[in-house]
C-alpha cells in the first residue's frame, strides 16, 4: 500500500509571531522555521504503518518555497522513503494544494493520505477534507487512532464530547489530531540516510494547476490585548469582587 | 440570495454554538437553516423556533443521522444553487463538513470567522489567535465556518419559521459509522457553559479534579474545563481540553486553576468575559489576563471556596 504524507513549513510553535508593521502580514523573516506539528504526527502515522508491514511506500510532499525542502528531508529522515516538492512562491491557500496533491496522489496510485488536521499558520483546517472531496475519496478527520484491515481503515475521531469511530473504505483521506501517536526524534544515522533520498522538483504547471489564491488578505492586525486586572488577597475578597464588581455569580 | 445555516444538533435541540452561527448569518441578511438527520422532525420544531431564520429545510434520512460527511456535504452541495453563504458553527461536524463542500464547489472555505465586515470581508484568527486576518473572497459563494465565541448566540425561542421537508443527495457506502464514546455529564457543555472551571498541571492528578473542581464546579453550575498539560498527563479526558488545539470558550466567567497559561490555552479562553486565576507562582502568565488573581495554594484556596459558596 501506497502512503502520501502532505508536510507544510510553518514558523516554528514556539515562536510568539509579530504581526508586521505594514499590517501585510505576520513576520517570517529570520523567525525559525520548523514542520507543522500536526504534520510530524502524520509522518509518524506514516512511518507505523509501514513498520507494521501495511504501507510499502510513503511518499512525503512539500508545497511551496524552494526551502520546503528541508521540511521534507526531516520526514525523509523520520522514515518516509522519498520526496516531492511542488516549488512555487505564490501563497497557497488549502484549495490549490488540494488541487495539486490531488493530481499527485493519482499519478503516483496512492492508496492512503495521512495528513495534519491543521496547520498552525493559517489554521484553516481544511486541506485534508477538501483532497478527501475532489478526489470523491472518504475522509476520516481529527484521528486519534487508526487500524487499517483489509482495505477498510477504522479511524477514532475526537468530536465535541468524546470520540467517535468510524470506517472508511479505501482508497482514503485521514487527518491527525495531537493524540494520535507522538512523532520520534530523526536519529543521526537515518539523518545522514536521508540526505541520499531522492525528492522531485515540479512546478505547479507540471500539475496544470492555476495556484491564484481565491482569498485576498486586507489586513493582518493583533488581536485587542487583555489588560492585568488586580490581585486579591484571599477567597472572601475574590467572591466579594465576583458577586458584586463583576456581578458574574 | 440567501444565507443557509447548516445547524448541529443533538437530542435535546440545536446546540448554542449554532444559534451564534445564526446571530452571524442575520449580518448577512435572510437566512435558512439546514436540519438533516434521522427522525428529526421534533428538532426541526424546535428549530423553527430560533428567530431569525426564515425557513427550516429538514432532510430526515437515516443516511444523515450520524453527519458522516460524505453524505452530508453531497446534501449542501445539492442545496448551494439557492444560496450565496453557506455556514454552519466551527463545530466538530461543521469542521469536518464544510471543507468538503467548499471543494465540491470548487470555492476556498473561509474557517473559524470571528467577525463579518461585509458579505464578502472576513475577520478570522490566525497564529492561534496571536494575529487577526482581514480577508476577502473572490469566489461566487462563501462557505465557512463561524467561531461561536465572537457571535452572541440568538436566543432559543421566538421565531416562526417554515418548515421545509427537502430531498436526500445520492449516498454512497465508503464510510460507516460504528459507535460513540461521549463524556457522560449532568454538567453543561464546555462551549456552552456560563462558568468554567478548569484545571491545569497544578492539579496534580485526575483525583484532584474530583475532589477540588469538581465540587465547586457544581456549585456554580459550571462546566469543567482543562489545560492541554493536565489532559497530555492524563489528568482528564481529552474533550475537556480548553485551548487552540482543543475548544474556544468564552464564558461569564473562566476559573483557571493552577494553568500557567500558555499561549495555547490563552488562544482558547482569553475572549471570556471575566477571568480568575488561582495559582501559586504570583509570575505566571495566566496573571497577565486575569481580571482577578490570587495568589496562592490551590489545595487549601479550592477547599475554601467550596465552602464559602
């Protein structure tokens, strides 16, 4: 069985984000870059499965500036077995990178894609459902467990309230959520490994899909911040303050 | 044209989170809603009852009943020729749904909108909540998503709409659903609650949060919330996890009871309306949003305030 993982590039989670000054947008530049943690888990995923002896192959995919690669060696070196990276500069919104992957996942006869719920920039949470419709595909999202059998993949899914099980036949679309497994730290030799793994350049046009973004961005502003209010001294100063200042119980 | 509000329900009525889907489709001028599911007919009733909607489309089918979203989208999709937005709440199901039906219409979904400028200018949050995104769409119809917690809900009762029995969407048999493990609770939804008290790493282990939160938590009538710490070390079930990874709040009043308050947790709590902190290290972050902080041991403050409630 074939396996697709989608990784993005994301500015790292540890990186309080500025929003720039010209409000066009967040600051990027000299901000240390990292794999989309929902992402790593996917790869992780990936990499059991193929552990386990049902994935054959897992390809990692990349969308975006020519240093995505670096995003896809570290899933080369987590253990998928080769890249390709669809190199533009134009900001890719969740539709054209379903679109391309698409198109990738049927040149390429994937049978199954596990991908991240979300990525932490733009958190749209959407690629992996919008690749699961036009492929006609089914599609098992915010995954916290996943058992594949017999062309059927059983996936828990974490929904308001608790978990929720479902089946999908595949071919098939599941996206990770933080519980699903915790991603292993690249050992130095499956590092250096990595480096002879080969990853395909292409170009939105090799896939003959138009990249323009349907979303237009106005303005990038911080939210409203949250002012300190007071300390109080103990329990009876606090109700006192809550039953008649904020007048909230 | 209109405004179709894809509304979440369980057996007890539509979920709150929609009727605030509702209150941000009234911006957008009329709006239907959409109940699809098996046996729904006493929901649409109630359904009909949220004002501000003019009329109420039920699909009863048990091909809807579990809100698989494979046949629920082809439902929307056979729908979308009479409505310009198509929205529904950033719910569990609305996240899983309407993605698919914004590729199936070949537009780009506009996720988790925290205001509406105008019919085609969005506010959304980006950066876990860190930045806000103006943002406007060029496609001919608007999918998206709308976070509950910037949309006061509208209220329950008060509106008439019609009722609309409308067809099924073709199926098909590529995805089943096998069962459900909900959090059984006499405690109001997190996302619906008008108190929350949560609980962080502090708490020390689950038995901590039965013996200290909860008590107060139903003194109050409050819902029980956590941090993503308390729920990675096992202290809580995963669902009560407040936070840019686990629910958007935003209450009368947040308790946050030994959380730090990482931006994570902050990014999902920081629009309640007033926040206490109660922790023991007077320089934790959670202090920095806090209307009132106190400063203290929360195995003697917890006990204390159960009694003087």
């Amino acid at each position: 069985m074939k396996l697709l993982v989608p990784v993005k590039r994301v500015v790292d989670y540890n990186v309080k984000v500025r929003v720039k000054s010209d409000h066009s947008g967040v600051e990027t530049a000299g901000v240390k870059m990292s794999m989309n943690p929902f992402d790593e888990i996917a790869v992780e995923e990936a990499v059991r499965l193929k552990e386990k002896g049902i994935a054959t192959e897992i390809i990692a995919v990349s969308l975006g500036v020519t240093q995505c690669q670096e995003t896809i060696r570290t899933a080369l070196a987590m253990g998928a077995d080769r890249g390709v990276l669809v190199e533009t500069d134009v900001g890719l919104e969740p539709l054209a990178v379903a679109k391309m992957l698409k198109v990738l996942v049927e040149r390429e006869a994937v049978d199954l894609v596990v991908m991240g719920k979300q990525a932490i920039d733009d958190d749209m949470n959407a690629t992996g459902q919008m690749l699961a419709a036009l492929l006609g595909w089914p599609q098992g999202t915010f995954a916290s467990k996943v058992e594949i059998a017999e062309g059927i993949a059983t996936v828990t899914r974490e929904v308001d309230g608790g978990l929720e099980t479902i089946t999908l036949k595949l071919p098939a679309v599941v996206t990770a959520d933080l519980r699903l497994n915790e991603p292993r730290y690249a050992s130095l030799p499956n590092i250096m490994k990595a480096r002879k793994k080969t990853i395909d350049i292409l170009k939105p046009a090799d896939l003959g899909i138009d990249p323009t973004a349907r979303l237009t961005t106005i303005a990038v502003n911080e939210p409203p911040v949250r002012k300190a209010g007071i300390k109080v001294a103990d329990v009876a100063a606090l109700l006192e303050k809550l039953r008649n200042e904020a007048k909230v119980i | 044209m209109a405004t179709l509000v894809v509304l979440d329900f369980d057996a007890t009525g539509v979920k709150q989170p929609s009727r605030s889907a509702a209150a941000a489709a009234a911006k957008l001028g009329e709006a239907h809603g959409l109940i699809a599911g098996k046996s729904v007919g006493g929901i649409a009733e109630m359904a009909a009852k949220i004002p501000g909607l003019a009329k109420i489309l039920v699909a009863d089918d048990a091909l809807y009943e579990h809100a698989l979203a494979e046949p629920l989208s082809a439902l929307i999709v056979s729908l979308a020729g009479g409505y310009d937005h198509i929205i529904s709440a950033a719910t569990a199901v609305g996240k899983n749904v309407m993605p698919r039906v914004a590729a199936l219409l070949d537009v780009q979904v506009i996720s988790d909108v925290s205001g509406i400028e105008d019919a085609e200018t969005f506010i959304r949050p980006i950066f876990a909540g860190n930045a806000l995104a103006t943002v406007r769409s060029s496609d001919a119809k608007k999918v998206m998503t709308i976070r509950a917690s910037s949309f006061d809900p509208v209220p329950a009762e008060g509106g008439a709409a019609v009722i609309e029995t409308i067809a099924s969407a073709a199926g098909d048999d590529k995805s089943a659903y096998i069962s459900s493990e909900l959090s059984k609770s006499e405690r109001p939804e997190l996302t619906a609650a008008k108190i929350i008290v949560a609980g962080g790493r502090g708490m020390q282990n689950g038995e901590n949060f039965t013996k200290l939160i909860d008590p107060v938590a139903d003194k109050l009538g409050a819902a029980v919330g956590a941090s993503r710490a308390a729920v990675d070390a096992g202290f809580v079930p995963n669902d009560y996890q407040v936070g840019q990874t686990g629910k958007i709040v935003a209450p009368e009043l947040y308790l946050a009871v030994g959380i730090s308050g990482a931006i994570q947790h902050l990014a999902g709590m920081k629009d309640s309306k007033v926040i206490v902190a109660i922790n023991k290290d007077a320089d934790a972050p959670i202090f920095q949003v806090a209307d009132y902080g106190l400063v203290g041991d929360l195995f003697t403050i917890l006990p204390e305030l159960d009694k003087a409630l």
